[in-house]
C-alpha cells in the first residue's frame, strides 16, 4: 500500500534526474510563463481589492417623507427597496438618529448649541442607506428607488467613482483572462517538452503494457515527474513575488497615486500570492503531463 | 486455449494481411507458426496479445474475446499471457533482476514474493549470476533468456515468442529452444513460437502452422516442413 504511493514518487524523481536537460527545458517554460502570470495576478488582485474597497463608498440615502413615517409604510418601503435588482444591505436609521449624526459631524461645542434647540422640533427624516451589489447600477437603481411611494429625496455619491470602478472593473476581467490564457499555455508549453521526454521512452511504455502494466500504474511516475517539474519551474518565480512585492510595498508605502488605490498589505499576501504560483506550477505540470501520456498511451494498444 | 474463427486482418493502409483464419491450440501443445516474410505471422501474434483487432471474427484466448478487449483492460489480459519478441525489449534503465521483477510489481505482488520469484525465474533461465548486470552488458542469447524469464514470471498459461532466435546464432537458438521446451514440459505452459529457422523447426519437431500470404496453407500435426517449390 505504502509502496503504491511512494513508487511513484521515486520513479517520478528519477525520472526527472536522469531527463535533466529536458526536465530543466520544461521547467524554464514554466518558469518563464509563471513570471508573467505571477504580474498579472498581483495586479489583479490588488485592483480587485480597490474596486471592492470604492464600491463600499458608493451607497445611496433615501430619505423617507414626513407623511409616511408610520412603521407600517416604512416597512412597506424597505420591503419594496429590497425587491429592486442589484440592491444589497439596507440599513435603517431613525430621523432622531439622523440628527444625532449631524450633530456630531460637528467639532466645535458651539456649533452643536446653536442646533440643539431644534431637536425637538426635527427638519431631518427617517432614511434608509443602501449598499448596491453593482456600482454600475447605481443611477438605475436611485432612480427606481425615486419613484416608490413615500420617498422624499435620494442622493448618491460618486458619480465618477462609479465610472472608475466599472473601469477597473473591465481591467480585472481582462487581468483574470490573460493570466488564464497564460495558464494555459504554460500547460500547453510544459505538455509539449513533456511530450518529448515521453516519446524518448515510448519503448519504455510500450514494454510496460506488454508485461501488463495498468495505464494508471505507467501514467502516475510521469505524473509525478510533471508535478516537481512545474513546482521546480515556480521556484524563481515565487521567490521574485515574494521578495518583488514585499519590496513594491515597502517602497511604494503602501499605495498608488492617492490613498484611495491601496494595495493589499504584503505581510501575508506576497507569501500566498508565492504559493499559489506553486500549486499552480504543480497543477500545470501535473496536467500537462497527464495529457501527454494519455495521449501515448493512446496510441498503442 | 486459443481459439481464432474466421479472423481477418485488414490494416488501416488497406494491407490485407490475414484472410479467413481458423486455428484452435489446446492446452499444453507447443506450436509453430512459419512462413515467409510478409505471410502475416507477426499480425497473428499482435491480434492474440491483444495489440491489434481483427476487422472480422473472433480470437478467443483462453475464454476472453481478445479483439473486444477495452483499451485499458489489455494490459490486465495480457497478465494471462506471456510474449516475446525478437528484439527482446528490455527496460535498459533496469538491471536484469529488476527487469523480471517489473512484471511482478506491476500486478501489485507483495515485495518478499517478488524477490523470491525473480531469483526462482532467473535461475530457471540459466541467469542467476547476471542479477545486477544491465541489458546492454549481456550477449543476446541472455536478454533473450532475461524477456523469457520476464514473459513467464507471473506464471502464465501462454507464453507466446516472435522470433525468439531471430538474432541469435543457432548454438543460442538450441539454448533458446531447450528453454522454451523446458517451460512447456516443466509447467505445461502452451508455447506458439513464431520462427523462420526451418532448421530448428526441422530439428525440435512440434506441430507445425504454415502460413502464406495470410491464408493458413498447411497445419502439420507431426512437424517437421520442407520448403516447396515457390
Ligand atoms: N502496422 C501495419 N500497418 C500496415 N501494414 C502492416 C502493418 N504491420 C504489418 N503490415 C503488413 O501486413 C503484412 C503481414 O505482415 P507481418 O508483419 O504479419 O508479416 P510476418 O509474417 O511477420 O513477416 P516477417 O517474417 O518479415 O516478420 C505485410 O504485408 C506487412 O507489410
Ligand atoms: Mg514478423
């Protein structure tokens, strides 16, 4: 059973010894193709995180009409604001609330005592302040929200974040896609030399069915091979994120052009962001080669 | 034990290479199958091992439709059945020991039976000095023996050989020949040898398969085959 695991491991790491030069071709493939995905992947994630971090600014106020604060109508209202698409949290704050809030967006003592007196006899109104799932949808859905029953003003904010973060938006896509398609051909690239190291023992496999070796059984040392050749490819670019972008924070101090464009503190995420460049390394090298051998395997009967 | 009815082979590049063979080997027989080249000896063997299938009939070895065969159940078949080929095909990266052992692991048998196999199979095949030699430092009548002690090693009930002495010079073919007999005797292991040495043939008298031109033209019971005129 033991032998069952670590057969192919040991086969898998000779193989990979005694096919140095192919074993080091595949890996610079990988290597090469990591570098450019391990960019990608930093740069998308970090315009995801501010694109999360603006859409959290973005909320719109509704303010509730004097003649429909009856917790009925309310409830009416929020139930109806809930219905509409792409909106998300509605949080509810009482027109005493609301002026509690504006009171203290006040500093100064003496401000708040010219205020005070209208406590009693309060201007402000019941509201709701909704958080939308899309921020493209932010003008649609204020006005939707216009028209309901009982609403006395709407406002939103950011007009031009909104525009910003549909931008970034279509940025990330495009960051996610090209570092997939650059997956791909690093499996691509990594299933081509694997293929050759394959060819080079195509006797060997055809022995191995002859003697009534399964097609797991052959398959699984390559495999293998594959595997620590896609993580020894990640090795250079891993330890380039870690250290690259450790450094870019440090430098940079943290963001880009205005505190609004933070970027993810490195203390976990270069060291993630390195290991998911291993495992995918591992994963494109496992896959490649699973693929190539299957196609061998194939081929003869 | 084998059993072909009406099996035709037609390869993809339109090479007709069998036409309407009939042939029933039982238990226990050694058999040869001669003819000239091209007459489609080696295209029988690959439809009994399981390697090709055959465009019409059926080849049945012992009681499984070879040619129904789904790809990745061949190699659990061909555990039933040894084969041998002229070119011996040894793992050259393995040495003659792990070589025969190969075969042994393969089928997932416990370690301590592998090892105590292999030593019986490598002194069966006269080689029990060569355990740690690799192929390419051994003569070629000695690969041969290192694929034969591979090809019956888990004990099969055929043991079929392409050509075992193609390459060898006739004192190693009477060493192979001995060999094979010897299994055949030993373990009552059915041996169809595949051979173009008539003088072997002449030699060890067994029954005897002539094929030409894919048809089987003669089925001699007795053995022993004179070449007429072509
Ligand atoms: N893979 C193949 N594809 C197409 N045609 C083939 C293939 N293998 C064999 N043939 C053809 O089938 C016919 C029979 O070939 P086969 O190899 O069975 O002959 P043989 O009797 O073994 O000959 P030899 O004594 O030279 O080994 C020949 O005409 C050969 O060219
Ligand atoms: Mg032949």
């Amino acid at each position: 059973m033991i032998n069952r695991l670590f057969r192919p491991l040991k086969e898998g790491f000779r193989g990979v010894i005694r096919h140095g030069a192919m074993s080091l071709s595949s890996a610079t493939a990988v290597t090469l193709t990591l570098i450019i995905v391990s960019l990608f992947l930093i740069f998308t994630v970090n315009v995801n995180q501010m694109t999360e971090g603006m859409e959290q600014t973005v909320t719109i106020s509704v303010q509730i009409d004097h003649d429909h604060e009856s917790a009925e109508q309310e409830d009416q209202l929020a139930m109806e604001i809930k219905a509409i698409e792409g909106v998300g949290s509605v949080t509810y704050y009482t027109k005493d609330e609301e002026f509690q809030f504006y009171l203290d967006s006040f500093e100064d003592e003496e401000t708040k005592e010219v205020f005070e007196p209208f406590r009693d006899d309060n201007p402000m109104h019941d509201a709701f302040y909704i958080e939308v799932t899309d921020g493209t949808q932010l003008e649609e859905i204020a006005k939707k929200i216009e028209e309901l029953d009982g609403v006395h003003k709407v406002a939103f904010g950011g007009q031009s974040a909104v525009q910003l973060i549909s931008m970034l938006r279509t940025i990330r896509i495009a960051g996610g896609v090209l570092a997939l398609a650059l997956s791909l051909l690093a499996v691509f690239l990594i299933q081509n030399t694997i293929k050759l190291t394959i060819l080079a023992r195509a006797d060997e496999i055809a022995i191995m069915r002859n003697v009534g070796a399964k097609n797991g059984f052959i398959r699984s040392p390559f495999v293998v091979e594959g595997a620590m050749i896609g993580a020894l490819g990640a090795l250079i670019p891993m330890a380039m994120t870690y250290y690259g972008y450790r450094y870019l924070y440090d430098v940079t101090g943290g963001y880009v052009v205005s505190k609004m464009f933070t970027l993810i503190p490195a203390k976990p995420f270069a060291l993630y962001a390195s290991l998911v460049l291993l495992g995918l390394g591992v994963l494109v090298g496992l896959i490649g080669s699973f693929f190539s051998v299957n196609k061998y395997l194939r081929w003869k009967r | 034990m084998i059993e072909c009815t009406h099996v035709y082979k037609k390869y993809r590049n339109g090479t007709n290479a069998l036409y309407d063979i009939n042939l029933n080997v039982a238990q226990g027989e050694f058999v040869y199958i001669i003819g000239p080249t091209g007459s489609g000896k080696s295209t029988l063997i690959k439809l009994l091992d399981g390697e090709e299938i055959p465009t019409k009939g059926t080849v049945g070895v012992i009681g499984i439709d070879v040619g129904k065969l789904r790809h990745s159940k061949v190699p659990i078949y061909r555990r039933n059945i040894g084969v041998v080929f002229q070119d011996y095909r040894l793992l050259p990266s393995k040495t003659v020991f792990e070589n025969i052992a190969y075969a042994l692991e393969v089928i997932n048998m416990k370690k301590d039976l592998v090892r105590r196999r292999t030593r019986e199979v490598m002194n069966l095949v006269g080689l029990d000095d060569k355990a740690n030699s690799f192929p390419n430092q051994l003569s070629g009548g000695q690969q041969q023996r290192v694929a034969i002690g591979r090809a019956i090693a888990n004990r099969p009930k055929l043991l079929i050989a392409d050509e075992p002495t193609g390459n060898l010079d006739p004192a190693m073919s009477d060493e192979i020949m001995s060999l094979l007999e010897k299994i055949n005797r030993e373990y009552g292991t059915t041996v169809l040898m595949v051979t173009h040495d008539l003088t072997l043939v002449n030699k060890h008298r067994k029954r005897t398969i002539v094929l030409e031109h894919g048809h089987v033209v003669a089925d001699l019971a007795e053995g022993g085959y004179v070449q007429h005129d072509q």
